[in-house]
C-alpha cells in the first residue's frame, strides 16, 4: 500500500479548509486567533474521520480507494460548507435589516430638516413683519404723527374727547406691548427650531457616515454569501462526479469484492490451523513435564500494543464500498509507521508471516486460560523485531506499525483468538 495514499486525505482536508477559509469574517485579532483554532479544530475532526474511515477499506486497492476518500472527504466538508453559508445569509439578513432601518431614520431625519426649514423661514417672516410694524410705530412718533404725546391727551377739547383720547391712547399702548410680545414669542419659537435645524442637520450628517458603513457591511455580506453558496454548488458538484467515478471503479474492479471475502476465510483457517498446533504442543508439553506454557491470561497485566486511540471496533460492520456485511474481527490503532509494537502480554512467538491481506503479521502464543489457547496477532507490521519461538514480555517490541497487506494507511489492526476464534480485545484490554 503506497505512503501516497495515507498522506493524500490531510492534504486535500488542508486545502479544503483553506477554499473554504474565506467564508470566515476576520473583524480583529482576538477573532482571527477564534476562527484559527477553529479551523485547526475542523481540520483534525476531519483528518480524524478521514482516517476512521480508511481503516474500514482494508482489502481495497490503491486507486478504488483514493477515489472513495475523495468522495468522503468531499462529503465530510459539505455539513460545515452548508452552515457556513446559512451564517452568511444570517449575516445578510441582518445587515439588511440594519441597512433599512437607518435608511428609514435617515428618510425621517431628512423629512424633519424640511419641515424645520420651513418653520425657520415662516417664523423668521413674522418675527420681520412684526419687528418692522413696530419700528414703523415708532417711526412714526419719532415724527409727531404716531403715537399721541400723553400731554396731549388732557389738554384742550371736551371732557368727552378727553375720555376717548385717553381710551385711544391706552389701546395704542395695549396693542404695541401685546406686538412685543408676541414678537418675543416668536423669536424664541424660531431661536428653537433653528437650534433643533441644526441638531437634526448634524443628525443626518451621522446618518449618512452609519449608512455608508451599513451599506459596505451589507455588500460585504452579499459577497460573503454569494461565495458560500458557490463554495456549496462546488462540493456538490464535487460530491455527484465522485460519486460517478466511484460507481465506475466498483464495477471496473468487481473481482476485488470476492477477492476480500475469499482472504478473510483463508485467515480464518489459517489462524485456526495455527491455534490447533499451538494447542497441541502445550498439551504434550504439559503431559510431559515439559516447560509450562506462558502466562496465562488475566484481568490484570494486559496492555495495549501502542499508545494510540482504538477505533474501528469489534464486530459484524458494513463495508463503506461493497456494502457487504463482514465481522471485524479485531480493532484497529492509528498510529505512525515505524512507531513500536509491543506484545500486549507475555507470551511466545509463533508464526511471522506475509500476506495480502493482513501483510506482515507476528501471532504470539500466551498460553492456556479456562481451556483455552489464548493468542494475539498483530497485523500490516512494518517489520519484525522478535523471531519465531522467542519468549516476550508484556510491552516488549515485537514489531512496528507499518501500511502493508490490504492497508490503507499506517496503523495496527490487532487480535485476540480463543482457539482460532476471534474474541472482542477489550474483554483483555
């Protein structure tokens, strides 16, 4: 199995992650440090699922499987791709709105600023008229022909013309201070109106600069919506042509389906056989006073055979390719190639061989337990670090992880057999 194809999936996740990298909005440098890890966090979800599910192609060839992890890496991008548009249409909605409710204070503000205008200049007009009907009074008295002189008004003529004059010149006096009046009534109207013209005028100036920036955050979302949804059309554009090609190659290597399931008895029969000689000789050896058998398995003293995280467990799956119903008969450890193997128990070293499928694989012996031959084989090594019939101890290097076989990327796929049979490892683990 080539380095190529382990190595593919993280480039191409990386480079997705990056077409996609510009639906992210980068406001300041304690959100672009936010979206960074974000898409660092992305990146390793998706790698991780990548690589869960190129474990589940054992068995299948380089270039069925290169298509099918396109196709899944494809359809793994599309869930983030689609929320990353409904963001920026969320985005969009609410510049937006925001767009059209300045635009409505605006149209309010600039609406006011008329009606003020007009008051301004209709106030200003009555404060003249006023203004120049007074000064024309006093005009006019300047000149002797205005308001009467109040010595005037007792001096000569009945006592009738005396009372008239008087009520005349009271009414005179009445109607100019009620003129003032209202003259300084409507200069404070118009000093109010003029001031509020003025705040209003540098209302709408603050307006328009926050509609210009709605305006620009409105079309930025525009954009940013735009290039989601062609993001999206271009992943299921991706994902239909993948899907095609895939659809293809299945029927191009048909042959690879019966292939599997014929590799799968084989090393059944073969770890069986395996087990029923290693059953013998210990009951000989037993019998005979020979030396006893190795450790025998307990709930104690069992470990893991590399420090990685277990997935693809034990247990009848369904092939992501064939669609065929299959036992896994053993769980599988991501790990690097050439990270060291240990033996998850003391035991013996039993069988070193190569094969298509399960590629370079040690199975060592740990003895009997209830009636039971127990023995672990760990399968697609790298290489050998133990020989056949040497003694090991629990967490010594018997092999390291490697590709080979019907592997699609480095990683250890490990078993546990009770007489040739298949048992699920985490009754030991």
């Amino acid at each position: 199995m080539s380095y190529r194809l382990l190595r593919r999936p993280l480039s191409i996740a990386a480079t997705a992650v990056l077409v996609l990298s510009p639906l992210l909005a980068v406001p300041s440098p304690a959100l672009a440090d936010g979206d960074k890890e974000d898409k660092i966090a992305e990146r390793e979800t998706v790698q991780q699922q990548l690589e869960d599910i190129r474990l589940e192609l054992d068995g299948v060839n380089d270039d069925l499987a290169d298509t099918y992890m396109a196709l899944a890496e494809t359809e793994l991008l599309i869930p983030d791709a689609q929320q990353a548009l409904d963001d920026a249409r969320e985005e969009l909605a609410e510049a937006e709105d925001e767009d059209r409710k300045v635009g409505e204070r605006l149209s309010a503000a600039e609406d006011e600023e008329k009606e003020l205008e007009t008051e301004v200049a209709t106030g200003q007009d009555e404060v003249d008229r006023t203004d120049g009907e007074m000064a024309q009074v006093a005009l006019s008295a300047y000149k002797g022909d205005g308001m009467p002189n109040p010595a005037t008004v007792f001096v000569g003529g009945s006592p009738q013309d005396t009372v008239d004059r008087t009520m005349n010149y009271r009414l005179t006096m009445a109607s100019q201070g009620s003129k003032l009046d209202t003259l300084r009534a409507d200069q404070a109207i118009n000093e109010n109106s003029a001031d509020r013209l003025t705040a209003v005028r540098e209302e709408i100036d603050d307006l328009k600069a926050e509609a210009e920036e709605t305006l620009a955050r409105k079309t930025e979302a525009e954009e940013e919506a735009e290039t989601a949804k062609q993001e999206l059309d271009a992943l299921y554009t991706r994902q239909q042509e993948q899907r095609d090609e895939l659809e293809g190659k299945k029927e191009q290597y048909e042959g690879d389906q019966a292939n599997l399931e014929s590799r799968s008895s084989t090393l059944d029969d073969e770890i069986s056989e395996l087990a029923r000689k290693e059953r013998e000789r210990a009951e000989q050896e037993a019998s005979s006073g020979g030396p006893a058998p190795a450790v025998a398995p307990s709930g104690n003293g069992w470990t893991r055979p590399v420090n990685a995280r277990l997935n693809s467990n034990f247990g009848w799956r369904v092939h992501p390719i064939y669609r065929t119903r299959r036992l896994h008969a053993g769980v599988d450890f991501p790990a690097a190639c050439g990270v060291p193997v240990g033996a998850t128990q003391s035991g013996r070293v039993i069988q070193r061989t190569s094969n298509s499928a399960a590629g370079n694989k040690i199975v060592l012996s740990h003895g009997m337990h209830n009636g039971k031959l127990i023995t672990s084989s760990y399968h697609h090594l790298q290489g050998f670090a133990a020989p056949v019939g040497a003694s090991v101890s629990a967490g010594q290097t018997v092999g390291y992880v490697g590709s080979t076989g019907g592997s699609t990327g480095c990683h250890l796929h490990f078993e546990i057999h009770e007489d040739g049979n298949a048992v699920n490892p985490a009754k030991y683990l």
